[in-house]
C-alpha cells in the first residue's frame, strides 16, 4: 500500500495548483489585452471592426483604412490589406497581400497575392504561391494553387486551378478541374485570354487551351486547342427510344 498523503501535503499541492492557475489566467489576460490593443489601434486608424473581440491579427499585419473586419476573421504573418475590403465572417489570411476593394468570405488564403476589386468566397481555398489579377471573382468550393489568374477571369464555383497559368477574361463552368498530377510530377495547364471551359471539363496537363477558345461540357482535354476553335471530347449520345417502356413490361 503507498502511504497515506498528510493534509499538510495537500495543502501545498494546491497552493501551488492555485498559483499554476492564476499564471495562466494572467498570461490569458495579458494575451486578451494586447490583442484588444491592437484591434483598437486599427479602429483609430479608420479600419471597421464589428466586434473586436471576434478578431485576430498578427503584430506584423497591415490593414489599410476604410476595411471591414467581421467575425471570425484571423490575419497572420506577414498579411497586408488594402483599403475598403470586407475581410470575413470566417476568414483566415496568412502571408497574403491583398489589394483595394477586395471581398473576401468565409474563405482561406495562403502566401499569395490578391489584387484590386477581387471577390472571394464563400468558401474558398486559395493555397500558396497564386497571383490572382484584378476584377477576378473566386466563388464557392473553389481552389487554387501555385496559379496565375488574369484579370476579369470569373471561377464561380465548384473548381480546381493547380499550376496553371490562365489569362484575361476566361469564363471557368462550374465543375472544371486541371488535371495537374500523374501520381509522380506536377505538370501545367496554360488557358489562353477569353477562353471559355465548357462545365464540367477536365483538362489534363500539360494542355494548352488557346485565346477565345471553347471547351464542351463534359469533355476530357488531353490535346491543345488552337486559338478561337471548339474541342469536343466526349462520347455521342446514343437515344433508344421506348427502351425504358420495354423493360418495365418485362
């Protein structure tokens, strides 16, 4: 049997318990202060937080005035944003540069540059290493990585873009994915200005889709394709009339 603690014993036990917990409730409090502190230096600066206690930032963010910060909004590392944004709800941005007049919602950034009058969100995932250009809109369940987006391209929803370089004016339907990656080496996709990728399309790299040119719906792209030029990559549809009649009668 081991021998019995003496109340003595107990005693300093927790003292010392107490003090443990009253070093962490100050080093809290000193944490929760700082980080006020800094969220109300902004806010005399003339950026917009809705509540201040809902935000985080890194001592080494910059953000530029007129921005709003809402809810839930983190900014870490070495994290700049510019004037007039809307930053968040749910928005976490590391070691980004961000442009003017840029929304960005309930979405992720990483190392990377986003510039003037973006839209972001709800729920995207931009990963490091993307330069995303002026006007361009990044919609819902979209995520880029290690690409070059130009300006005015539209991704509005339900995409991936990995290592590609796309131009100006392109138009992404809803369920395109560059197909970047033979189970051993990364390879690049190369979309020309005012293309237009057809919905769900596959591009897989290394591809080039030229200027002005249309993917269908539904094709696979294995082949370039020239400026200005449709590709259809896709098996004909094939009609058997009555064929469902038939089998039910069966």
């Amino acid at each position: 049997m081991r021998p019995a603690r003496s109340a003595g014993h107990d005693r300093q036990g927790r003292r010392e318990e107490l003090l443990l917990n009253e070093e962490l409730m100050r080093r809290v409090r000193e944490e929760a202060q700082a980080r006020l502190e800094r969220v109300v230096a902004l806010m005399e600066a003339g950026v917009q937080v809705l509540d201040p206690t809902t935000v985080y930032l890194d001592d080494s963010v910059t953000v530029g005035k007129g921005t709003l910060l809402l809810p839930g909004t983190v900014l870490r590392g070495k994290t700049v944003i510019g004037e007039n944004c809307e930053i968040g709800p749910n928005t976490m941005i590391r070691d980004c540069t961000v442009g003017d007049n840029v929304t960005v919602n309930a979405s992720q950034l990483n190392e990377s540059v986003v510039e003037d009058d973006v839209k972001i969100g709800p729920f995207a995932y931009i990963r490091p290493h993307c330069h995303v250009g002026k006007g361009v809109k990044v919609g819902d369940f979209v995520e880029l990585k290690n690409s070059r987006i130009g300006a005015g391209t539209k991704i509005s929803h339900l995409t991936y873009v990995g290592d590609s370089d796309v131009g100006s004016g392109v138009n992404f339907g809803c369920g395109t994915v560059t197909v970047n990656y033979d189970g051993t080496t990364k390879f690049r996709t190369t979309i020309g200005d005012g293309a237009f990728i057809g919905c769900n399309t596959n591009l897989v790299a290394p591809v080039r889709v030229g200027d002005g040119a249309y993917t269908a719906a539904g094709s696979t792209i294995t082949e370039d394709v020239p400026d200005d030029s449709l590709a259809i990559a896709r098996s004909m549809q094939v009609v058997k009339k009555q064929w469902a009649a038939k089998r039910r009668k069966r």
